[in-house]
RNA sequence: GCCCACGUAGCUCAGCAGGUAGAGCACUUCCUUGGUAAGGAAGAGGUCACCGGUUCAAGUCCGGUCGUGGGCUCCA
C-alpha cells in the first residue's frame, strides 16, 4: 500500500505507508535542504522526523531558519544538558521541568547544593560528550500508570507530580542514551545535530515559580544552530551591557544610588537632573497645550485618607509603614488621586466644567522588596506623570482617544516606534456594574480601533475598579516596560461620594479616568538612557556643546564664543585645559556631546569655529551666529502639532 | 522575601599558602603649546561595606548585618 506525501506544497509523491517523515525527506528533498530539516509540521502540529506516516500527508519542513527550529534545538540542548547533570551527579538531583525560552533554555534541578560556576564547565564537557556520541531521541507513548512507575523507580518525584497534573490517559516520553524524560516534543533526531550551545548562568528558581515551593538550582543556556550565530548572540549580550543605564548612569554622571540613602531611592546628579527637567518641561508644555491643569499636592496624609480611598484595604502591602504625629498617623503616599478628588471637592462641580483634566508630577512612594530593585527600573520612590480626568459618561470615549493621541505623540517624540498594546477587561473580584463595566470596556476598545492602535485583550486582567489599557516599549535588550497607563476607575468616585450637578439639576457621580504616559519619570530616563545608548538627541543632550581649544593661544576667543552660546540658551561647556586636541576629542566623544567647537588659530584668524559631530563628522568653518542658526530647531524642546 | 554570586582608591580590577595594601583610568602639580578618540613626569588618594568571632597575626578563615548583581513558570 502507498500513501501520498507532499512536502513544503511540493508535488505529491507516493511511498509506502508506514514511512518515517525521515525518510519521506530523505526521497523528497535536495540534498541540500534535507541536511537542514530539524522536524516537519503536519497541519499546526510539530513532530519528530521518526514519525511514522500512515497516510496521505501534507508535511512542511522545519529547519533552525524558523523560531520553531531555534525551539526545537534549544529544548533539545535543555534535555541535553539534564543528561549530563544527571551523568555527572547521579542521584543528587532530580529534573523538574527545562523548556526553551526566548533566548535559550533552561533546566531546573532539585539539588541539596547549588550548582557552581566551575560546575558549569563541567556539565558543558559532559553535553559535548554526549552531542559527540550523536545518540538518537526517540519517541514512546505510554500509559501514565507506566510513566509514573518508570519515574517513581527512577526516585523522579517531580516527574510524578507533573504526570498527575497531565490530562489525558497517555503521555510521551523521549530518550536519548539511558536518559529518559517526560516531555511534549519535538526533538531533534539526535544529540549530535546540537552544534552551538553554551551554558551561561545558575540561578534559584522555586518549583512552579511558587515561593511557597521548594527552591530549585535552574541552569540557563542558550544553543543556535551553528557557532556563528551563537557567537553573534553572545556579542550582542556584550553590547547590551553597555548600553546598560546603570552603567551609562553612573558613566555619564547622570544619576546614583547611594547605600546611606537607601536602596530604590533615585539621587539625580546635575546632568540627569537637566535631562528630567526638560522632559518635564516639554510634559507641562504639551498638557497645558492639550487643556490639562497642574496640580502640585504632599507627600503625606492622614492614615484616614488612605481607609476612604481604599488603600489600606487593597494596597497596604505596597506601602511605607506610618508615622505619628501629633498623635494621628500619617502615611508616605503610593499615589496621587485622593489628593486630585480632595481638590475636586473644594466646590460643588457642574457638568459644564467638564472634562476635568487635571495632571501631575506626583513623587510617590511604594515598598518593592528588596530583590526586587533594579537600577532606575524598579525603584522605592519615583515620579509618575499623572493624571485624572473626571468626564461625563458620554464624553468618556473622546477623552480616550485624546489620552491616547496624546500619549502616542509624546512617545514618539523620544523615538520609540515599537509597543504592545493590552486592553485589560474585568477580573472575577471588581466593583461597579456590568453596564459600566461594558461601556467601559467598549469606550476603551473603540478609542483604540480610532486611534488605529492594534492592542491585545489581556481577559481578567483589569483592575478591581474598572478597565484599563497598558501599553509597553520595547527596549534594546528585549525587554518590555510598562510605562503608559489608562484606567477606569467606578470606585473611588463611589467611595469618596463624588458628584456635579448634572443638566437636570439632580447629582450625579462622574467618571473618573487615571493615566500616566511615561508611567514613572525614573522608569522612562532609564529606558531613554538604554534607548539611546546615552547619546541623547539635541534637544534632550545635558551638555549641547563644548568648546575645545588647540593651545591656549585662543583662550580669550574660546571664552567669547563660549559666552555668546550660554547667552543663547545653548547648553555649553568648555575645555581650554592644557591637553592635547585628541585627548579633549576623546572625552568629549566618550560623554557623547553632539558638538564639539574646535577653535584654533585659524578659526581666531577668520573669526569662526569648526563643529566635529558625536559621529566623527566635520562641519565646514562657521561663525558662531551661522552655528546658532543651523542648531536653533532641533536645539530645543519639541513641540507637538 | 527566597536561592546563588559579589562588595579592596571616584571608576575597572589585582592581591587570597592568613604576616597590617597594588595597577590602569580619573584627580592635583610641573614639563610639553600640540589640529580631530589617550604626550611625559611627579603627587595626592584606601578604618580592604559594617559588626562580631577564630588566631600571636584577618582584605584574606567563620558567623551575622547591610548593599549590589543574576534569577524566582515563556509550564512535561
């Protein structure tokens, strides 16, 4: 009997039934493109090239070009290496769970000890032994009764845990040489197909990521498939470190943390300080423009503030313990808006004030665990750029569009092109009613279909007073972080009897909306600084120029020049130290300033200056009014259309 | 919070068979007056995170505290 195989829409070709999805590849393919093929995919199912065809198929090829072959390689090398754990240390350890991940794999073991660096290069010679002996994965469906014997024997009480949580009456099991796993699959054919692999650090993780759970020792690595790749990867793991903020941070003097003050706690020094004012400044200058109102409100309030808000029942955890004084206590605030709607509550509100916009440079105060902390990422104490608008319910999807609108500009404004979007829809525990809740949700939905933003529904996932949208930027490393925030908030209007008078002259309760674009003004400069790699555009550019001289012949000159830039507005320094022009170049250079002004006797003769740019290049001889001229735009603080 | 690693001059790091500290860069001074990424010399700078223990003797060994870094489901 024969069946039809067709691979990668190729034309049909007929082999016997029972054929291996190897050996189909082996008769269909190139020469060339078989060597490649990793698994097939038979409709959206992965499989190994061992398995057996019994029927017409359509097969498409995976090879290590696709995010899937990468998958395939890496979860591979995971099992790999769980071999040479197990080789080399026996019954210390049992497996629990090693799945590829973004840029590589892991494993996680339970070990009484934890695995040391020098282990590392141990295990690494065990896998290159067993990728040198090429031993076959091989596939096997077994009943979970079987399974479980198999594990219980082997002393793999993990292994048994996961079989019990496994629906389904069978699992499958794959085994290269005397090691044998659980697991999913698909695998490569054999060990030896692994070519580029290297394990790169140990780290505690808790089973099932549950800190109530047992601590287990996780080993992380990364494999491509071939060395080159491997290597562009490792070299891009060192160009990440550069552009390290933390690094950058204390490089370019932008900002610190100091032990004394204590951990979380931003210290900004003179040139990070200018950076946030003038991100503060452009910030006022676009909600002013965009009919906001600022409000300045303290860092503490009465414990009491904190019950009618709410925070003490949903967010104590979160917050710095209190303080007495005067016999009352107060508490470090962990955010903003009791204060905006003690304001609102100066005066009875009509319907016609609305919409309220009101925002703010509010410093908050949060507790994060300590191991949590990470430079200015995830910080104790941080600035959000807030605010809260209180809208009549037909006005809520307009002030949506207009928070997004605005939102996005300011974005992109810093150059960030590439977000996610999640719009994040009721949890089972939340307040206020279905109606709000759907309106709610749609006026959200439709302000992004408006906005032509393509979002992700995040289901559950909003907060216990009302829907919210997140949107996240993406790093250089990767790494996605939260910084905007919209959110409808049913509750605190409710909890503090919010009301205005409506048309029909009855009260009403408004609606109330809480936004941050930036999020925290910490998070922002930190992904800003990793963004740009800390060569901040013009506008942004805590120092714009520096004036070098070549001898000290031209110091007079160079201090006119530099006074005619300080007096307009230029953010200037000088450097008429007694040093050679390369060595002023290369500091110059390695604060990344965007102008150098070279002034030598030539430049004093014809009374001008010669810019060198942060890229090496030279722009011709120019007075000091023609430089003005040609910097003015793109020197100072944007403004939006 | 938990696991591991780390904590020596402003920065990057060496010192480790326990015998009271060293380099490069940065800083200061002097020499050099030099055109597009480091000219030369000298000097100053450290209660080796903090507290306690072992020892004749501790940066070095042990314990604790504080801090920093990497992690703490992308589920067989």
């Amino acid at each position: 009997m024969t069946i039809n195989i067709s691979i990668d829409n190729g034309p049909a070709q007929a082999l016997p039934a029972g054929v291996s999805a190897a050996e189909a590849v082996k008769t269909i393919c190139s020469n060339k493109t078989r060597k490649k093929v990793l698994a097939v995919k038979i409709g959206n199912d992965l499989k190994d090239l061992s398995t057996p065809l019994q029927a017409d198929t359509a097969l498409e090829t995976i090879t290590a070009a696709s995010p899937a072959g990468l998958d395939i390689i890496r979860h591979s090398a995971a099992h790999i290496m769980a071999q040479a754990v197990l080789d080399i240390f026996g019954s210390e350890v049992q497996v629990t769970i090693g799945p590829s991940i973004t840029n590589g794999f892991y494993y996680d073991f339970a070990k009484d000890s934890p695995f040391s660096t020098a282990d590392l290069e141990k295990i690494e010679l065990k896998m290159q032994e067993i990728v040198n002996a090429d031993l076959p994965f091989s596939r096997q469906v077994v009943s979970k009764e079987e399974a479980a014997a198999l594990f219980e024997n082997k002393g793999q009480n993990y292994k048994l845990e996961i079989i019990n949580d496994i629906a389904g009456n069978t699992v499958s099991l794959y085994q290269q040489g005397d090691f044998v796993d659980l697991c999913r699959g698909p695998h490569l054919p054999s060990t030896g197909r692994l070519r580029a692999f290297k394990l790169l650090k140990v780290a505690g993780a808790y089973w099932r990521g549950d800190e109530k759970n047992a601590m287990l020792q996780r080993i992380y690595g990364t494999a491509f498939n071939d060395a080159k790749a491997l290597r562009t990867h490792l070299r891009l793991l060192e160009e990440t470190k550069k552009r390290d903020h933390r690094r950058l941070g204390r490089e370019l003097e932008l900002f610190t943390i100091n032990d004394q003050v204590g951990p979380g706690l931003i210290l900004w020094q003179p040139k990070g300080a200018r950076i946030r004012s003038l991100i503060e400044e452009f910030w006022k200058n676009e909600h002013f423009r965009h009919d906001y109102e600022l409000l300045y409100t303290p860092q503490i309030a009465k414990r009491g503030l904190w019950q009618t808000s709410g925070h003490l029942d949903f967010y104590a955890d979160d917050m710095f313990s209190p303080m007495e004084v005067d016999e009352v206590s107060y508490q470090i605030k962990p955010m903003n808006c009791p204060f905006h709607i003690a304001i609102y509550k100066t005066r009875k509100r009509s319907y016609r004030e609305f919409p309220i916009r009101w925002c703010e440079l509010g410093t908050v105060y949060r507790y994060e665990r300590t191991g949590a902390l990470h430079g200015l990422m995830r910080v104790r104490g941080f600035t959000q750029d807030d605010a809260h608008i209180f809208t009549l319910p037909e006005q809520l999807e307009d002030e949506i569009f207009n928070i997004l609108d605005l939102n996005m500009n300011i974005l992109q404004t810093f150059g960030f092109k590439e977000y996610e979007v999640y719009l994040s829809t009721r949890p089972a525990k939340s307040v206020g009613s279905d109606e709000n809740w759907e309106r709610a949700t749609n006026a959200l939905k439709h302000a992004l279909e408006k906005r032509g933003m393509s979002y992700e529904i995040d289901p559950g996932e909003g907060v216990f007073y009302g829907p919210k949208i997140d949107i996240k930027i993406k790093d250089v490393i990767g790494r996605s972080w939260q910084c905007s925030t919209i959110q409808v908030d049913f509750n605190l209007p409710e909890r503090f009897a919010m009301s205005y008078t409506g048309e029909d002259g009855h009260d009403h309760q408004p609606i109330m909306i809480h936004r941050a674009l930036m999020g925290s003004l910490e998070r922002f400069f930190g992904v800003l600084i990793e963004h740009y790699a800390g060569a901040f555009p013009l506008w942004l550019a805590p120092v714009q120029t520096i004036i070098l001289n070549i001898s000290d012949a031209q110091n007079e000159y160079a201090q006119g020049v530099y006074e005619q830039l300080r007096k307009a507005g230029i953010r200037v320094e000088k450097d008429l130290r007694n040093e050679k022009l390369n060595y002023k170049i290369r500091q110059a250079q390695l604060n990344k300033i965007p102008f150098m002004l070279i002034i030598g006797d030539q430049e004093m003769a014809d009374n001008t200056i010669t810019a060198r740019l942060r890229d090496g290049k030279n722009l011709p001889a120019m007075t000091v009014g023609e430089f003005l001229d040609q910097i003015k735009e793109d020197s100072c603080i944007p403004t939006l259309d």
